[in-house]
C-alpha cells in the first residue's frame, strides 16, 4: 500500500485501540503491504509520557518514608 511515518499519537492510540484513530489509519495499519516506520523521537516522547503516567500514578499514592 506505501509507506507511512506514524507519529507519537497515532502509535499511542493505535496501542489502546482508540476510536481516535480514523478508518483510513485502521486500513493503512491492519494492510499486511503497509510499511510502518516509527521516529526515534516518537520513542523518546512515548517514553516521557510513560513515565509522566507511571509517576502520577504510583509516586502520587505511595507515602514517603523518613
């Protein structure tokens, strides 16, 4: 089908199988002759973000000991 850059929102979404992402994506992804490139900088910010998540959710409740 071609080639596509996906960008750090549609890797994301495409993960949690967001409604976000349209019909045409979903096409492109699911095409077996889809060649899917992903930046390294799409990994750097999907790792930022990960970590914001993972801080917000566990660093927040967990009780600081002294």
């Amino acid at each position: 089908m071609g080639r596509y850059l996906l960008d750090t929102h549609t890797l994301l979404w495409m993960q949690e199988d967001s409604s976000r992402l349209s019909d045409r994506v979903r096409e492109i992804i699911e095409d077996a002759d889809s060649e899917l490139y992903v930046s390294i900088a799409t990994f750097n910010l999907y790792s930022c973000t990960a970590c914001k998540y993972f801080f917000a959710q566990n660093i927040a409740a967990a009780p600081f000991s002294t």
